[in-house]
C-alpha cells in the first residue's frame, strides 16, 4: 500500500504539431520522464513508446482518437519505454530487442527494492538517486513495494525497411542500433517527421551498449532529410538541431 496521493489522469498530453500529441508521466522523476507519441491515421492510430508501465495508458491514448485500431511501436526495449506496451493488441518493436521486452530489466519504484545497476543509471546521467521514482500513485490501493516492469510479448518483430501504414501516413522503419541492438527510428518521409527514441535527443547526456555502432547510426541519422525530430525524452527539435547535436556528440566519441 502506498500513502502517496492518487493522480487521475496519470499522464498528460499536448500538441506537439502535425497531428502529433506528447504525452508523459508528470509524477515520476525527471530521468524517468519519457514521451510517447500519438499520431492519427485514416485507418489506424499510431503510438510510439508506452512510457513505464506504472499507469494506464491505454485509457489516455484512447481518449484521444475515434476509436480505430491502434499500433503500438517501442524504439527499442528499455524498461522506460516499453512499460505499457501491453496494454495493446498490436504490439511492434525491432527484432533484435524481442528479448528485452519478453524480459525487461526489472525496475522497481522505491531505492530499497532496486535492481543492481539501478542506482549506476541515476549517476551516469547525473540525476540524483531518489527514495521513490514516482510522487503519486495512479490509482487507489496501488501497492508501491510490489510494482515492478511488467514484461511483454510482441505481436510484431519488425526489421530495416518495413513500413508502419496508417492508411494515409507511412512510417519507415530505420534500424539504427548502439543505443540498444534492436534501436529503431521511425520516419515519415513525406513530411521529414522523424521519431528517434533514445537513438538521438537534446539536453540530456546520450548513452549507448555499442560505441562503433551507435555512431555509426548517428551519421546515418545526420544524413537525413528531416524537418523535426520527435524524440524518446524531452523537446522535439528541428533537423539543424539535429545535425548541430550529432557533429558534437561525434566529436565526444573520438576524443
């Protein structure tokens, strides 16, 4: 049981433009804040990462369509992005993060039940270790000891080159690993609308499991013709932004 006060809604949304909605977690630490992103189709609605997985999110994501199908996508298999991936029928991430997602590192939400390595992950990108990663609870009589990363079985395992169609929009898949194995953008070239979940953002220090080949996927990512980037932590950016932010990240590496 918890004695942290309940928030319903659990997450909050807002227009990020082009049809676009963000929405986040606004009770859970600033590390842990990541986006998902919701963007309408003809035939079907498309949902880009699915948060932690404390709170409902399907609810909030329904309430913003009109009732068509929905395709769940993860851009890759950390636990903070592929924690409501469950609650969907249609559920798609790369292939070679299937193993990830079936068995997600297990975070837990108060620092005396966390998993090793936990607390390295606060430090790396220079956040203070919390006593509990959330400042409420999303519901009555959520137990806050027990709650751990639920694991979830893909419906879809998708590669390089496969395409996500929403009957008037289509989103390629780039596979662009280092971050994790199975890292993979979304790109939408009609409109240069690039989803690139942890593979790139701004503001924040970037990590990877691979060095060689995440900087490989960034000059991937730098050679592309993009008008704005909406990415798995913090503000959307344009494409100058976007090559200005790879060129210093690759100078880091090399040096």
């Amino acid at each position: 049981m918890s004695e942290l006060p309940v928030a319903h809604p659990w997450f909050a949304a807002s227009d990020a433009g082009g049809g676009v909605t963000r929405l986040i977690e606004p009770h859970i630490d600033d590390l842990l804040e990541s986006n998902v992103w919701h963007v309408p189709g003809r035939d079907a609605d498309l949902v880009i990462d699915a948060a932690n997985g404390i709170g409902p999110l399907l609810p909030a994501v329904q309430a913003l369509g009109d009732g068509k199908p929905l395709i769940a996508y993860a851009t890759h298999g950390h636990f903070d992005h592929i924690g409501g991936l469950h609650e969907f029928d249609d559920r798609r991430i790369h292939r070679d993060d299937d193993a990830m997602a079936r068995d997600p590192f297990p975070m837990r939400l108060r620092r005396e039940d966390f998993p090793p390595e936990a607390e390295e992950m606060f430090e790396y990108y220079g956040y203070p270790v919390p006593g509990c990663i959330v400042s409420a609870v999303p519901a009555p009589g959520f137990d806050v000891a027990r709650w751990v990363t639920p694991p979830v079985e893909p419906t879809l395992l998708l590669e390089e080159g496969d395409t996500i169609e929403l009957g008037d929009r289509s989103f390629a898949v780039l596979h662009t690993p280092g971050h994790t194995a199975g890292s993979a953008c979304l790109l939408e070239e009609t409109t240069g609308t690039l989803f690139s979940g942890d593979a790139i953002y701004v503001d924040a220090k970037l990590s990877w499991d691979d060095a060689e080949a995440f900087a490989a996927s960034l000059r991937r990512l730098r050679e592309l013709d993009v008008r704005i980037v909406h990415a798995g932590h913090d503000r959307s950016f344009d494409g100058e932004e976007l090559r200005r932010t790879i060129d210093a990240q690759l100078r880091s590496m090399d040096a």
